[in-house]
C-alpha cells in the first residue's frame, strides 16, 4: 500500500516540476518583453514591435533615429544581459546550495560574491597602470578574469577551511565566509580609498549593482562563460542529489565527489565572477530564487537548476524594471531592490529553522 500512495506522489512533483518549467519560460519571456518596453524615453509596445519587425525582415530605414537607438543599444543588451547575470547568480546558489547541503549557502552570504568584486575593482583601480597601453576590449575582458580568480580563490578557501575529515560544517562555513567577506570588503575599501574622483564614482554607482552599463561587447564576452556554466547543470544534477545523503554514501552510489566538488566550486566562481565584473554586486539572487524552487517543485536538481536559471534571469529583469520607474527620470541601483526583497526573505528563512541550525 505505502509502494501503491508513494507512486502517485513522485510522479504529480514530476508533473508539477515539468509545468514549472513551462510557467517559468512563459514568465522570463513575458519580463522580456515588458523590460524593452519600459523606460523613461517614452518608447510605446507597438513601437518596439514596429522596430523588431523591421529588423527581423530586413528593413533598416530607423536605424540612427532615437527610438533605433534605445531599443537596440541600450534596452535590448541591458535585457540580455539580466537575463544573463540573473540565471548565473540563481543556479550558482543552487549549486552553493547543493554542495554545503544547506538553503542558507549563498555566494553573496559567503563571501564569493566580496572575493569577486575586489578582483574586479583591483582592474577598475589599478587597471590604467597595468593595462593603460592595451586597448579597451581587453580592458573589459579583464573585469570578468579578475573577477573569476578572486570569486574562485574565495570559494576554494571558503571549502577548505569549512571541510575536515570529507564532512563540511555549515557554522564553519558561514563563519569563514563572513571573515573572508569582511577580508575582501576591507582590501576593497582601500583601493577606493586610494581611487581618484572618476574612479570612485564608478565604484560606488558599481558596488550596488546595476545593468545601465550593458552593450554588445560586454553581452558577447560575458554569453560564452555563462552559457557554459548553464551546460554544465545536467552533468551536476545527479551527483549534488547524491551529496545530499552525503559524502560517504554519495560515493558508494558511484559519484566521484571530488570531481563533483570541483567543477562545482569552479563553476560557481566563473558565473559570480562574470556577473560581479559587468553587474556590480548584487545580493540574495542566490538565495531567495533556489529556496523558493525548492519549496514549489521539490529538491531534485534535475528540474531545480534549469528552473533556477529561468527564475533568476526573470527576477532581476523584473527588479531592473523597477529600477528604471521607481525613481524616473533616475535609476536605482538594483541592488538595492534585490536586498530589499532578499533580506526580510533571510531573516524568515533564519526563524523558521532556528531549531534546525545549529551553528
């Protein structure tokens, strides 16, 4: 009888995993759209619909009018590249998630996203006494290395101090991400401190993250990375669904979780990297998108991770939205819209398991 009731249960969050999937894809289109219609410029649906048909069947007679511009510089790459940064920040704290085995890992939480970002401002400070005679190009693909190599060495420190003996300790792990954290925020602080004028301005505007900087170069070096850490995710479901029961029984179920592990970690840094380096900083993304997936369709990260990817490129196209109007002609730093709704999100996460989580 328990066989008979358990059937029925596994295949309705297998159906309700596919909808969402199919719910979610609908969701991130219709943000799509909406995001290349809105905006202080005034720009109406039937004008952008005008301007893609023309462009979709040949005819460039807009191209150089204001509405052309709008549209294809600056509304179309500032989308593409939220929906980009959205689902790296999602899948990468799902991935977080899985590997720490606990809905509080988050790279911004633990730190990843602060080893990032001082990579990146190292560029934006130092970058015209380092790399002043190269031209602009290789300037941009500097932020996302740097960015890379400081989010990577991050989260390798992070696992090697929070796992001893194959068992990773969830207090450990928080603890150490919040002293790497106030590391990487401290090393920061003294290069804007040491900034100029222009600098500075760059780095404040940056810290709290924003989209107003996107353009075609930076969507063309930031896809490749990205789309590689997406086509990694059906190659991780099944091992992180293992590393839930644990290390020990993950390998007795044939998963090489040393493998595991390190395409994990890399995979993590390389798309918190390439978000912070043409984003900025912007926190709870990894968080609040996995745990509420979690709660919807269930942990298996087969359906998790894809559903993650289209929830976050959803979300911050959303947020990015908000924005644009909140405060127009102005724009908010979006992050300040992703802590608003990501922090009281935390903190309820927190008081629901404060029997649970034992630090």
């Amino acid at each position: 009888m328990t066989m008979s009731l358990s059937m029925p249960v596994a295949g309705d969050r297998r159906s309700r995993a596919q909808l969402a999937i199919v719910v979610l894809g609908v969701l991130l289109l219709a943000t799509m759209i909406g995001s290349l219609c809105v905006g202080p410029s005034g720009l109406s649906t039937g004008e952008v619909g005008q301007l893609i048909a023309d462009a979709l069947a040949g005819r460039f007679d807009a191209v150089g009018s204001t509405s052309h511009v709008i549209l294809f510089d600056i509304r179309i790459p500032r989308t593409l590249l939220g929906a980009l940064v959205g689902a790296s920040l999602a899948v990468a704290g799902a991935m977080m998630q899985g590997l720490f085995r606990n809905p509080l890992a988050d790279p911004g939480l633990v730190g990843v996203s602060s080893g990032a970002a001082l990579g990146a401002v190292l560029v934006i400070v130092l970058g015209s006494a380092l790399i002043a005679p190269i031209t602009g190009i290789v300037r941009i693909g500097a932020l996302p290395i740097a960015a890379f190599v400081g989010g990577f060495a991050t989260t390798l420190t992070l696992y090697g101090i929070a796992t001893r003996e194959g068992r990773t300790s969830v207090g450990t792990m928080l603890l150490a991400g919040i002293a790497l954290g106030a590391l990487a925020a401290a090393l920061t602080s003294y290069l804007v401190f040491r900034s100029d004028d222009l600098q500075l301005r760059e780095l404040t505007f940056w810290s709290m993250g924003s989209l107003g900087g996107a353009t075609w170069p930076k969507i063309l070096i930031a896809t490749p990375p990205i789309i590689a850490v997406l086509a990694l995710m059906p190659f991780c479901a099944r091992g992180l669904d293992a590393l839930v029961l644990g290390e020990s029984e993950a390998r007795h179920l044939g998963i090489d979780t040393q493998r595991l592990k390190s395409i994990v970690i890399f995979a993590t840094a390389l798309a918190v990297g390439v978000a912070v380096a043409f984003a900025g900083v912007i926190g709870f993304v990894g968080i609040v998108v996995p745990h509420v997936l979690r709660l919807a369709i269930g942990p298996e990260h087969r359906t998790l991770l894809p559903a993650s990817a289209l929830l976050g490129a959803a979300l911050l196209i959303a947020a990015d939205m908000v924005c644009r109007v909140i405060v127009a002609p102005a724009e908010l730093p979006i992050g300040i819209v992703t802590a608003t709704i990501g922090a009281p999100f935390f903190l309820s996460i927190l008081l629901r398991k404060r029997g649970v989580v034992d630090l």
